[in-house]
C-alpha cells in the first residue's frame, strides 16, 4: 500500500494533483451526506413539514444529474481545469447559499447550485485521474473514492457536533471547496482527447454494458443502504439496525483502501468480477436473519471497489473515448435508485419486510450477469473497442 501510494505521489505535478482531488471528494462526498441530518434544523428553521424537507436533496441530485448528463461536451468545450473551478465555484457557493438562506425557496435554489457544482467535479476529478494515472488508475481512484468516503463519514458527524445550527457545517465545506480549487490552479491536466467518430458511434454492446453495469451497481449499493435498516429494525430494534448501516458505509470506504493496495496485481476487469461475485454471496446470505448485519457490511465491503475500478476500465476499453461515454454513464447510474427504489418499496409492501435480502439479492445477481457478458468480453487494452492505446496526458 505504502509503494503503490508512493507510486501515485512521486512527482510535485503528481503531489498537487492528488492532492487536489483528495480534498475535492472529501469535499463533495461530505456535502452529499449532510442534508439528511439536517432535516431537523431545516424543519426548525423554515417551518416546513417533513413531506417538503426531502425537496432539498432532490434539488442537490437534480443540479448534479444535469451537469453530469453535460459533462462530456462542456469538458471538450473548456477543458479540465475551467470544469473543475467552475464545479468549486458553484459547490461553494451552493454551500454557502444552504449555509446563509433566510427562506426555504433560496435554500432549494442553493442546492440546486451545489448540485451543478457536484457533478461537474464528480465527473472531472475522476476521469482526470483516470487519464494522468494511466496504468495505475485503478489504485488512484479507488484511494479517490475513499476520500469520499471519509467525506461522507465526516459530514453528517461535523452537522451532529454543530447542531442544532448547520450554518457552519457548510460553511466549512465551502471553505475546503476554496481550497481545493488553489491547488487546482496548480496541478497538471490534460488537454481533453479530440473523439474521432463521436461517441454515438462507439460499439454499442460494451457501451451499454457498461450503462448497465453502473446503473445496476448504483442501484445496489443505495438499495442496500436504503433497505437494511427496514429489514434489520424488526429483528434488531431501530438503534443497532442504524448502526450496522453506518457499519456497511464504513466497510465500503475501508474496502476502497484495500483494492487501492491489490490494484497493481489485478486487472481492474477481473477486480471488478470479483468483487461483484462477492458481493452476491454476502446479498443471498442476508437472507438468514441471523447473518444479515455482517452479511450486509461484507456486501459493503465488495462493492468498494465496483465504481471506481469499472472506471479504470472503462478507460482500457475506450480508450479514445472515455470522456465522451464516462458521463453518460454515470448519468445514467444516477438514475438507478430513481427507478430501482420505488419498484423494490413496491415488492417490499407486497410481500413483507421480510423478502427485503430477496429484493436487494436478485439486484445483485442482475449486476453480475451484466459484470460477466463484459468480462467475457471487453477485458482491457487487448479487447479495446474503439482502436489505439490507452492515451496518458498530453
């Protein structure tokens, strides 16, 4: 682990870089988690009822979809750097809206902005470090998406320790924004890659596997910690089902270390195999009662890898590409829990809370068909389907 995290520091440009993008996701993955704990003192501070608190992460996801959905064409409009300062600009800003707004509709329109921010770094960092990393991408973004992570940990703890005001819980996330957007000044980035056919021509068959592959993934990974607790609380009581959720979310971030450390021995296809055949053990082992709070932190634990691996090698597989499809597909991956989530609430209300692990497990085996259709068939450089090697910065 130290080696591979030498490997990826071992330069100043390199250092700035990671740097930069650590503080970036540690920045967003913090801000993401931290609207649901301040439902309370949305509640308290604006007098609206608890059906209308919710609109305020709808108008986050909304903001990050769009830009999301627009990043590859905005990234071969102005390029890495203006994406990434523009994305703090508005994440700050956002935040800082959330933080200050004296009436409910300014905090809507604030969210909305730090959406916009959100997704424009989201997609930006990733696929910078997807390019610069090269071979070694798959370790970087799976230390990348721990950073977030450990955001996602640290928000919702920093709301708690502040409440009941969570003005300077945004605040500070604005702060760091700023921060990260100085050594984003100074860090090393690639001129986006010219497309040569346009991306709508890319083979469709490992593009829309790979739709599938996030869509699925990410519909997993929220259904799991979505439903857990419905299906934990009867049999464990409210307190501890909360806790063995929290213990999923921390397994999935310590696992991100640890593919970090096994990325210069696997390929990130066979990583990503791997890891989903994994996870469909633990999912159907849910389904006993009794092994389903450590079952569901084991799921945790192998999906780390999923969504920032399957990246890496998205990037072998389209190698000209990547910054053209990425987006998309992280778009559609966003839309996952949007249509996942009310079909399995429907399932769940039709045969009990008891046939949630059958709900979540079947999702997952979906997810594994789709992961080996691409295994068997666009496994890295040597299967690329859109001509030329792998491109590294330019």
């Amino acid at each position: 682990m130290g080696r591979m995290l030498r490997g990826l520091v071992d330069t100043p440009e390199r250092r700035v870089l990671f740097v930069a993008g650590t503080l970036t996701f540690l920045a967003i993955g913090a801000v993401q988690a931290m609207y649901g704990p301040s439902f309370p003192a949305f509640l308290g501070r604006f007098g609206v009822g608890v059906g209308q608190v919710g609109a305020v992460v709808s108008a986050h996801f909304l903001g990050s979809f769009v830009t999301i959905a627009a990043s590859g064409m905005l990234l071969a409009r102005f390029g890495y750097r203006r994406l990434m300062l523009g994305g703090a600009l508005l994440l700050s800003l956002g935040a800082v809206g959330v933080a200050l707004s004296p009436l409910w509709a300014f905090t809507l329109a604030a969210a909305l902005l730090g959406g916009l921010g959100f997704g424009l770094l989201d997609v930006a960092t990733n696929l910078l470090f997807a390019r610069w990393y090269g071979a070694r991408s798959t370790g970087a973004l799976n230390l990348l998406n721990a950073a977030f992570g450990l955001g996602a940990v640290v928000g919702p703890v920093l709301v708690g320790l502040l409440a009941p005001r969570v003005a300077p819980a945004f605040l500070l996330i604005a702060v760091l924004t700023i921060v990260s957007a100085l050594f984003a000044l100074r860090a090393p980035m690639p001129r986006p890659m010219a497309v040569p056919a346009g991306v709508l021509r890319a083979p469709r068959g490992p593009m829309v596997g790979f739709m599938l592959l996030y869509f699925l993934y990410v519909s997993s990974e929220v259904g799991v910690a979505s439903w857990e607790p419905t299906y934990l609380a009867p049999l464990l009581g409210d307190a501890r089902a909360a806790f063995f959720t929290g213990l999923y979310w921390a397994a999935l971030t310590l696992g991100r270390f640890v593919a970090a450390a096994l990325s210069d021995r696997l390929r990130p296809s066979d990583m990503v195999f791997g890891a989903v055949l994994l996870a469909l053990v633990a999912a159907w082992t849910a389904t006993v009662g009794v092994l389903a709070p450590l079952a569901y932190a084991l799921v945790g634990f192998a999906f780390a890898p999923v969504f920032p691996t399957a990246l890496a090698w998205l990037q072998e597989v389209f190698p000209q590409r990547a910054e053209q499809i990425a987006p998309l597909v992280i778009a559609v991956a966003n839309l996952g829990p949007v249509l996942t989530a009310p079909a399995i609430g429907w399932a769940v209300a039709l045969a009990g809370t008891a046939n949630v692990p059958l709900a979540l497990g079947s999702l997952v085996l979906a997810l594994c068909v789709v992961v080996a259709f691409l295994w068997r068939g666009a496994r890295g450089p040597s299967r690329s389907v859109d001509g030329g090697a792998g491109a590294g910065v330019r």
